[in-house]
C-alpha cells in the first residue's frame, strides 16, 4: 500500500474528530451559548449538509487542479475554520463556521478517496478505501474521546483547538508524500470535460446507482441519529456520570475500527453479504439499545457492536458505490460524501425533533432503528426489480 495512502488517513483522522466530537459536547455548547440541545445538535447537521452541498461542487471546482493542491487547499481551510469556531460567542457564527468547514471536508473527501483508489490496483482498492475510511474510525477511538476530555477539563473550545493543532502534520505530510503532478480530469480540453462530467452525471442519476446511494443515507442516517445525542443518553437514560462519557465513545471507536478493518478485508469479494447481514443487525442493534438504555451493563456491552455494524457496514457501502460508479471517477467520491453526509445531516435533524416532542432521550435510538427498517426496505425492493428485470448484480 502506498505510503500516500496512509497519509490521506491521517488527514480523515482530523477532519473526522471535528466532525464526530460534538457527540461529546452538545451538553456544553447548549450551556455556554444558551440553546438546546437539539439546536446544539444542529451543529452536527450544519456541517453534514456541508458536506452534502460540497462535495460535488468541490470535485467540480478542483477537477483541474493537481491533487495535491487541491488536498492542501482544502485542509488550510478546515483548519481556518475551527480557529475562526474556537473563538466566536455566537450560536450563529459557529454554525456558519461548521458548515464551510464541511465544504472544505467535503472537497477533502471526494478528492481523497478518488486519489486512493487510484494509486492501487484493483485488488487492493476496498483496503485503500478502509485506509482513508479508517482515519475516521480512528478518530473515534482516539480524536473523539479526547475531544470529550478536553470539553470536560477546559470547555468545549479547546476540543476545537484541538482539531485544528492535529490538521497541522497533516498538512505538511501530505506536502511531503503526495505526489505533486497527479491531477483530477484537468488534462482534458473543457468541451471533453463538459462531456465527461455529463457522462458521470448519467452514470450517478441511473437506476443501478440510485437506490445504493439512498440506502447508503438512511444507514448513515440512523447512525448518526443515534450516537449525536449519545452523551445526554448516556448521561440522563442510562446513568453513567460525565467522567464515563469518554469511555464510552472510545468504545464506540474500538468496534467501528475492527468494523472497517474488517469490510476493507472482504469488502471486495463479499460486499453484498457484508451489507446485508450488517443492515440486518443494525436494525436489531438500534432496538435493542433502545430498550435497554436504562441498563448500564447492556449499553456497554451494545455500543462498540453498534460501532463496528455501522462501520462495517458504511465501509462496504462506500466499496460498493465506488465499485458501481467506475464510469464516474471524477464524481464518484463525491457521490459517496454525498450519501453519507445526506444520512449525517437528516439523522440528527430527526433525532432533535424526537427530542423536542417530548419523547425521551431514548427517541432518537427509536428514530435510528426506524430508518435501518427502511434502508431494508429499499434494498430489498431493489433486490426485487434487478430480479424481475433480469439485471446481473455485482459487488
């Protein structure tokens, strides 16, 4: 595997503990700058719909220029941002901060994993996809809970800080190690690079792609849903005190780190399966936590299994669409971050308005294993219509 590789993971390591941290601090912010907890929630959303809204348009916009460029560009950003957040007093400045930071995450993203999989051979591309994909998981077993300590200890800004301090080797390794002259699709003239992109968008809008993508959302969606509002589940359902918050995201990140290591395994060879039986389990998981949140044994016990399903799961999702969008390879990674993050923003939204219909802080795991119910629905009805009309399902 290509040192480069490794170093885009180590950039996903930053970027995903800003983006996954704030389930550790949205008791905080909503203290410190007098909202609720739904609105603190919203952060969390904000900055997927960034994500959403940016990786497209990012891929677009830096589709001419050498990759690494656009990587280093895209990080200087991201760190600007949670400088410009760290400072502010305001709900509405940090919002605003939250969602350019996604952009540029979002950029960050789509270029990444287009350029991991490009430096590999075939047979190598769902393990430099868990590389990149596993910078996350390792910012959840690490970046994450110590965010949470740092919360704790000197107040939710120095987590933000904190994120901007560790983007800085990030920066300077993927200066060093990247190679400089690999572009995107800039070689092209721009009339064949209007036709090319018209062509991706063919290849993303089709049949074939669009019922992935939209299960791929709702995935995301519960489990983001569930492990946004994590700390005040934990908290004031489950019991545990403030010092057990950490602990328990740590192990959320220990399951989701063996989930990626394991679907960048066998992801290439069994990624139907791996989807399957994982979507399957997750809707069981989800209800189980819900039922059993008063418990603190059984919490324990679910929330790193549910970290290594949701991984697991995501990361053989992002295979697969990866896989099925070869025709699209300046927009695949963007498509990707796209159906992610469009999981990531709704599922907090909807978590927050269970919240604020007065159902308990057991509602939004109820909301979670709600839309894995229908994330099986769409895979099944996909399943349904490839048969009858006689398609070949691959990956």
């Amino acid at each position: 595997m290509p040192f480069a590789v490794y170093v885009l993971g180590l950039a996903v390591f930053a970027q995903g503990t800003s983006e996954f941290m704030l389930s550790g601090l949205v008791s905080s912010i909503a203290a410190d700058l007098g909202v609720s907890l739904a609105a603190a929630g919203l952060l969390t959303s904000a900055f997927a719909v960034g994500m959403v809204l940016g990786a497209p348009l990012m891929a677009l916009a830096g589709r001419t220029w050498p990759r690494r460029r656009a990587l280093l560009f895209f990080l200087a950003v991201f760190v600007a941002v949670h400088i410009a957040g760290a400072l502010t007093p305001s709900y509405g400045v940090l919002l605003a901060t939250r969602f350019v930071g996604a952009l540029a995450n979002a950029g960050f993203w789509a270029v990444a994993l287009t350029a991991a999989v490009s430096m590999v051979p075939d047979r190598l591309k769902g393990r430099a996809t868990a590389v990149v994909v596993g910078g996350v998981t390792i910012a959840c077993v690490v970046g994450v809970p110590a965010g949470a300590v740092l919360g704790e200890r000197w107040g939710w800004r120095a987590a933000f800080w904190a994120v901007a301090l560790v983007s800085l080797p990030a920066f300077v390794a993927i200066l060093r190690s990247l190679p400089g002259g690999v572009r995107g699709d800039g070689e092209a003239a721009p009339v064949r690079n209007e036709l090319r992109v018209r062509d991706e968008l063919r290849v993303l809008t089709g049949p074939r792609l669009r019922p992935t993508l939209l299960t791929m959302a709702l995935v995301q969606g519960a489990t983001f849903c569930a492990f946004s509002y994590l700390e005040p589940l934990l908290t004031r359902t489950t019991g545990l005190g403030a010092a057990w918050v950490p602990a328990a995201l740590a192990l959320v990140g220990a399951g989701a780190f063996l989930g990626v290591t394991v679907a960048g395994r066998y992801a290439d060879r069994r990624a139907t399966a791996l989807v399957a039986y994982g979507m399957a389990a997750l809707a069981l998981g989800w209800s189980a936590l819900a039922l059993t949140a008063g418990r603190p044994v059984a919490v324990l016990v679910l929330i790193p299994l549910l970290g290594l399903l949701a991984f697991g799961t995501g990361t053989a999702l992002i295979t697969r669409l990866l896989g099925q969008a070869a025709g699209a390879p300046t927009l695949a990674g963007a498509s990707t971050t796209c159906a992610f993050n469009l999981g990531a923003a709704v599922g907090p939204w909807a978590g927050g308005l269970a919240l604020d219909a007065g159902l308990g802080h057991r509602a939004p795991v109820w909301v979670s294993a709600a839309l894995m119910g229908l994330a099986l629905v769409v895979a099944g009805a996909r399943r349904v219509v490839v048969a009858v009309s006689g398609v070949r399902v691959t990956g």
